[in-house]
C-alpha cells in the first residue's frame, strides 16, 4: 500500500464525508475514485488496521483522528507548494493549483520546508487559507536524537526517502503519531515506543525525524516504568 494510494483514499473520504454531513459508503468511494467496489473495499479494510479510518459495515466509513490528521498535513504540504509556486515562481493560480496536487504526493518533508522557510524569509505568509491549520514547518520541534529518555510529543516531519518512511509506517510511525524515548543506547541509537510496538531507531535515522515535544513523565521514586 503505497503512501500517495494512502492519501488519496484519505483526502477522497473526507471530501465526501464533510460534503455530505455522514460516514460515506464504500460504492461513492468507488465512484468518486473510479475503482471498483471490491478494491476500494479492500484498501478501507486496510486503513482501517492501520487506525486511520473507521469502518461499520451498513453505516460507512469516516476518519478516525490519526487519519485527519495525516489529511490536513497533506493540505498543509499543498498549500505551501501552491503559494510558492504562485507567489514566488509567478505561475498562473490555476496552474500553480494543477501542479501543487500532482506534487503534494511525491515531495518530500525537506523540500517544502525549504520552500516555506523561504516564503517566511521572504514575508510571505503561507498559512491555509482557512486560518485553522498551522503549518508544521513552522512550528517548534527537535529532532528525535535529541530527545531524552522519557521524553514524548508527536511526530510532525520525517525528511526520510520513501522507503524508509514506508517501512517506519508499516510499524505504525507515521507524522501525526505520538511517540515516547524508552531508552538511549551508548552506540547512539534510540528506542521509542508508538501504538503499543516498540522501534529501535538508528542514530542518523532519528535525526531526520522531527517532533513537537509534550510534556516529560515523571514517574514516582521506587515505581518501576511501565
């Protein structure tokens, strides 16, 4: 299951679910995409082992709050493609828009945020047009090799290759997802826990995944982690 597949079932369910109020039938998945009802069932299937949709046979299917969260970071990625290309390339708004959706897919992490912080640099602002999102590149995060043990927020960048971020979304990591430091080993390597399943992380891997802190855990004196 491919991450731009993914993402275009993700966007495609919540486009039909906020324009028609309910949870949407997998047919008008079907139909919206123009795949069959039995591939469409069976890419739902997997979204929803993968918590990002929730799927009640003869109600429908709608996001769960990890997938609207992968959603509205696919959003944010085209808007600042977009505004690039239209406020600093000066391409038609049209055309800005066409390119902005065949590339939301493909770029990665690293070059839109070079593009936004070249908008930032540049004053201009590449906040959504709804004012109720924030840009992720925008905001403050470090990166996992500097987190602690104990340590936790959640994942809002991964400048990875694809294959790298496919095998991490296979396990459960994906931007959107809450994690926790359980331990630092001495050869530089970081062991997080996400969705139950605990991953081992090289050290140049973690540096490339980048996270908004929460709150550190305090554990009581004598009490053992759980």
């Amino acid at each position: 299951m491919t991450g731009d597949r993914i993402e275009e079932y993700l966007e495609t369910i919540d486009s039909l679910v906020k324009s028609r109020g309910t949870p949407v039938k997998n047919k008008d998945i079907a139909e919206e995409l123009g795949f069959s009802q039995a591939s469409v069932s069976e890419m739902v299937q997997k979204l929803a082992d993968e918590g990002l949709v929730i799927h009640e046979p003869y109600h429908g299917v709608e996001l769960t709050n990890r997938g609207v969260l992968q959603v509205n970071s696919i959003r944010r990625k085209h808007h600042v493609i977009e505004t690039f290309f239209s406020d600093v390339l000066a391409l038609e708004p049209e055309v800005a828009h066409n390119e902005a959706c065949g590339l939301e897919h493909t770029v990665s992490d690293l070059v839109v945020e070079s593009m936004c912080n070249y908008l930032g640099n540049n004053n201009i602002d590449c906040k959504p047009a709804d004012g109720n999102e924030h840009c992720p590149f925008k905001e403050s995060y470090v990166s996992l090799a500097d987190l602690k043990e104990g340590d936790f927020g959640t994942v809002v960048m991964m400048t990875l290759s694809d294959s790298s971020k496919g095998r991490l979304s296979s396990l459960g990591m994906i931007t959107g997802e809450n994690i926790e430091v359980k331990r630092k080993q001495k050869q530089g390597s970081t062991s997080i826990l996400t969705r139950g399943t605990e991953i081992a992380l090289g050290n140049e891997i973690a540096k490339k995944i980048f996270v908004r802190l929460g709150m550190r855990k305090r554990y009581p004196r004598g009490n053992d982690r759980i």
